[in-house]
C-alpha cells in the first residue's frame, strides 16, 4: 500500500491562465503525469475552497494521533508566472504549531523547492489535504476533480496503479 501512496503523492497540476481546455496531461517517461488545469477552472476552484474550508478535519486528525490515521499530505501553490505550481508536501508533522513536510514532488515550473526537501507549510497557500482513515481516503479534493475528468479507461488504470478508495 505504501508505494501505491506514493504514486498517489506524485500527482500534481499547475494552475495556469491560458485559454485553452481546461485540463492538459503532460505525460513524463520515467515521472508521474502533470495536470495543467486553467485557473478558471470551477471545478478545481471549488475543490480548493471545499479543501480549505474543511481543514479542520484534517488538523482534528491529525492532532488526533490515532493509529488508523496515517499518510498525512498537504497541496501547497507555489506561484510562477502564470499561475501557480500545486505540489504536494508528505510526511506532515506538527512543529512549533506549524505544518512540516518533505516534498513529494519533482517541481516543473517553479526553484522555490527541491523533491525531498523538508519545508514549512504556508497555510495560506494550503489547496489541498489527504489521509488515510482505514485505507480510505480523506479529503483529496483536487485528485477527486482531476479523476472525475479522466476517460473510463485512464479512471480504471489510475485506480489500479493507486488503489485509492474514497469515502
């Protein structure tokens, strides 16, 4: 199951401002796929508020210690030029009443983090959380968006490579 998080973890998209279809795969030989979703995309857009507006959820359990929680990651936007960079940071420990991290993903568009570094969260930046609860996701707002937009045959493979479950 680990390494199946870990695919998981991978996934990332940049928000961008062109006009053109609202999502884009990047397919990277070797790396995980790249989502570019127009930063006019509603439903994206409502995924990162429904996100931010039950965070709550995610530092109650997290708070919580519970052993059936586990696999704890925050999205954080990094701005670029044209939008932002959603990378997900894993690992999340609470230091100092602040959200630390290593970072899952290999950056593309932005320097401001490096795969592997451990950094601080900035919570205004937060687009994203997950957890597992018993093996069942939680949260992962934007990776439910993102794979409500995939065909039936992308859907069934992501959920083979991944073995994600949602609630």
């Amino acid at each position: 199951m680990k390494l199946k998080i870990f695919t998981l973890i991978l996934l990332t998209f940049t928000l961008t401002c062109c006009a053109q279809s609202s999502t884009n795969k990047t397919v990277r030989e070797g790396e995980p796929d790249i989502y570019s979703v127009n930063d006019a995309d509603t439903a994206m857009n409502d995924a990162i508020k429904k996100a931010n507006k039950n965070f709550e959820h995610f530092e109650k359990a997290i708070a919580s210690k519970k052993p059936k929680y586990e696999y704890f990651s925050i999205k954080q936007r990094f701005d670029i030029s044209t939008g932002g960079e959603h990378i997900w940071i894993q690992d999340i420990k609470i230091k100092n009443g602040n959200y630390i991290g290593v970072v899952g993903n290999e950056p593309v568009n932005t320097n401001e983090v490096r795969l592997g570094e451990t950094i601080t969260i900035d919570k205004s930046k937060i687009s994203d959380w997950m957890f597992f609860d018993n093996g069942i996701a939680q949260g992962a707002y934007t990776i439910k968006v993102l794979r409500d937009q995939m065909t039936e045959e992308e859907r069934a493979i992501f959920d083979s490579e991944t073995g994600l479950i949602f609630n």
